[in-house]
C-alpha cells in the first residue's frame, strides 16, 4: 500500500479501460435495437437474434488462443491488433447492408473482443506486479462494470433519437482515440517463443467453450433438449482438452497453473462470483419487466443503482486487495453479496422503491468486493511469464459460470411463471443465493490459501518451484 503507481501506469490503464468500456456496452446496447433492425433490414427476430450471439459465441472461441499470440507478437501489439480490429468491425457493421453481412462482422467483431480484455488485463498485470495489481484492476473494473449497466440506457437513448447504425458508430471515435494513445504510452511486450501451436487443443477449445455458452444461453431461453445435447458436446470436447493437454509441454492453454494452491481457489472464487455478476444480469431485468411491469429502458435506468455501488466500492476494494490479500476482500464481498440478496427472495414483487434500490446498491458494493479480488488474486499467484494464461482462463472461467448461471435462473423463473411471478422469482432468487453461498465457501478457500501462502514464504524466503 505505500507503493505508489506511477502516473505512466494509470496512463496505460485509462487506455485499456476507455476500449474494454466498449466491448461491454457494445454487447449490451445492441439488444437494445434488435427490434429496430429486425424491421430496417427485413428479417425475423430469431435472425437477429444472431447479431448477439453470434458476437457472444465469437468472443468465447477467441480466448483460448489468446495466450500463444500474446507471447508470440506481444501482449501489448496484440492488445492494439484486437482494439484496431474491433473499432473497424464497427464501422463496418454500421454500413452492413444485409442482415447477413451484420451476423458475419459481428463475429469478427466478437472475435476482436474476446482477445481484447485478457490481452489488456496482462498488459496492466506485467506494468504494475502483484503489490499493486489491486488498485490498478479496480480501475479496470469500473470500465468492465459501468458498461453493460449502461448498454440499456445508452442503446434506448440512441434508438430514438437516431436510427441503429449509431449503436455501431459510436464505438468508433472512442476506438480510434484509444489506438492512437495506445500506439503511444501502451507498453509493447516481449515476444517469447511460445512453441508450436497446439493445432488439436486450439479446436478443442475452440470449439467446446461457443458450444458451452451457446448451449447454455438457449437452453435458458426455449428449454429445448437440443440445447442440452449442445452444451453436452461442448463439455465432452473441454475435458478431451484436459486429457490432451496433458501430454504436452507447450500446450494452448496450460492448465498446469491450477497446481498452485491460491491460484486454483481464486479461479473457483472468480467462477461463482461470475455467475452471480452475469446470472444476475439476466435475472433482475425479468424481475422488474415481468414482475413489476418496467419497460426495457426503464429497467436500464432503476438497474444504475447496482452498478453505481459497484463503481463506489471498487477502488476500495483495490486497496484492500493490495493492503491485505484479494481472498479476504472476495470473502467480505461474497457475503454481502448473499446478504443483500436475500430480501428479494422474501419481498413481494411492489416493494417499495426505495428499498430495491438500496438493496441493488449494497449487492453492487459486495460484488464489486467479490469479484475483481478474486482476479486479481489469481493474477498475483503467478509469475508474469504465466499471465498471459492466466489472464484467458480467468475469462474463461468467469464466461462460463455466467453462462451456466444466467440459464438455470432464467429456466427457474420459466417454470415457476406458471404458478405466478411473485412464485418464480423467489425460487429464482434462492438459487442465486445459492450460487452466492458456493462463492462464499471459495473465497473463505482462497483466504486460507493466501494465509498458508504468506506463512510458507515467511518460512522459506526462496521462490517455489
């Protein structure tokens, strides 16, 4: 905590924050405009309901890769490879004169911003080392977090007062202004070898985790079969990567880093907070449209109130993620987190106002404990040679749990309907106090890791091997 950071290193994280800022409001304002261009470019909405997953599916398939091209060109080139590549696919999906060519830039666009956010995260993690990782990935978060928050807001805002090429568009000035910084004060990164690609593993990922998150999300939107034999084949096909992997020095994805005590809890700590963070994203707006009759963008506006508590507890929770460990900060934030979600598993659907507002906002404090300690634990736990790694699978990871979380709560909220909203959701709202619980019980893993960790180190003061 006396380290100071340098004014060059927040220079550097404002530029990576300024693009991933984008990649988050980019997928949540285009849902906003589905409607619009359903209409515009004479589809159906099941048709463009592929402009976001198909852009979801894309940013899944990119991770795996990630990590062996960072080494290869640098983390720091390939960070403004994929913010140039992203900012152009923009305005390409702007002009896209067919629904079919939008679909198609869309998952250019989603494969830019997959690598975008891990590349810039081991970017930050290499310029400041692990004393100091908190403050400056809090920052970070506040980018992460406020985007999607504001997606709503921004795409009703711009529906009506412009038409649906602006949703694309305004990517664009800010895209550009963070190239050309980034061109300037964004740190290039050693090329190292990273041996030869792991061709079998690169399908193997790549291939299971779109089929796992694309599984996950319509299973969570029909309930069809089908859709579990989807989510199916993308299991199958991530634990044949784990068998591969294993035979090989170099492999895409080193899961070898799961050896590390500390790191293999904030990983498992990451993955339950995700689901709460994401899950949730899907299940508070249904609460508000189907149980208290806002309209879409009304839900944006009364939904600020959890990512503004996100927003103030952060830079705290960097500080005390630098002060005295990530793992008792997530544990902390883990558990407001279940506290302040218990109401909404008791309140009747017209509680006051007031109420649900003060309630979003203390969940938004304890996930912003929750969750970014976490990742910045896992980053902490390895060397930087190792975060390139790192940094995919904690994305990864996070992904996934989302993904799994947001379709269990929305099938339980689907069956339930039946038997009234006020029913359903309180069912739905166990389940993600469940989820919640499980991420407390791995964050209080994580900070008995953190302790061994220190107590070993005081013993032995040489590295580990």
């Amino acid at each position: 905590m006396n380290d100071p950071i340098p004014w060059t290193v927040w220079r550097v994280c404002a530029i990576i924050a300024s693009c991933a800022f984008l990649t988050g409001l980019d997928a949540s304002v285009v849902n906003v405009g589905l409607d619009t261009i359903t209409r515009d470019l004479d589809t159906t909405l099941g048709t463009a309901q592929w402009i976001a997953t198909g852009y979801l599916v894309a940013f899944a398939a990119s991770l795996p890769i990630c990590g062996w091209l960072g080494r290869r060109v640098g983390v720091g080139r390939l960070w403004l490879a994929c913010a140039a590549a992203f900012t152009l696919t923009s305005a390409a999906c702007a002009l896209a004169p067919t629904i079919g060519w939008l679909i198609g830039l869309r998952v250019l666009q989603g494969l830019a911003a997959g690598m975008l956010i891990p590349a810039g995260q081991t970017v930050i993690g290499q310029a400041v080392g692990p004393s100091r990782l908190g403050r400056v990935m809090a920052a970070l978060g506040v980018a992460v977090t406020l985007a999607p928050a504001l997606g709503p807001v921004v795409g009703g805002v711009v529906i009506d007062l412009w038409s649906w090429p602006w949703l694309f568009l305004l990517n664009v000035p800010i895209g550009i202004a963070g190239v050309g910084l980034g061109l300037r004060h964004v740190p290039r990164g050693a090329r190292t070898d990273p041996g030869r690609l792991d061709v079998v593993g690169l399908a193997l990922l790549s291939v299971g985790l779109p089929l796992v998150v694309y599984g996950c999300t319509r299973f969570g939107e029909t309930r069809q079969p089908g859709s579990l034999a989807v989510l199916a084949a993308g299991a199958a096909s991530l634990l044949l990567y784990g068998a591969h992997s294993r035979r090989l020095a170099t492999p895409i994805l080193d899961l070898r880093l799961f050896g590390h005590r500390s790191y293999r809890a904030a990983v498992a700590t990451g993955a339950f907070a995700g689901a709460a963070l994401f899950g949730a994203g899907l299940l508070y707006p249904l609460w508000f449209q189907l149980g208290r009759g806002a309209d879409p963008l009304g839900t944006g506006v009364l939904l600020l109130s959890m990512s503004l508590g996100t927003t103030i507890a952060l830079p705290l929770a960097g500080r005390l993620s630098d002060r005295i460990g990530g793992g008792w900060v997530s544990l902390a934030g883990s558990l407001v987190t279940v506290v302040s979600t218990v109401p909404f598993a008791l309140l009747p659907l017209d509680a006051g106002e007031w109420l649900v507002q003060g309630l979003l906002f203390v969940r938004g404090a304890g996930l912003a404990g929750a969750l970014t300690p976490a990742v910045t634990a896992a980053f902490a736990a390895v060397t930087p040679a190792q975060l390139p790694d790192a940094a995919a699978q904690v994305n990864i990871v996070n992904r996934v749990g989302g993904a799994l979380g947001g379709a269990i709560f929305a099938v339980v909220v689907a069956n339930g309907l039946p038997d009234g909203a006020g029913p359903a959701f309180h069912r739905a709202f166990w389940w993600l106090i469940g989820a919640s619980t499980l991420g407390v019980l791995a964050a209080a893993w994580l900070a008995a890791a953190e302790v061994s960790t220190r107590r070993a180190r005081t013993a032995d003061p040489l590295p580990a091997a």
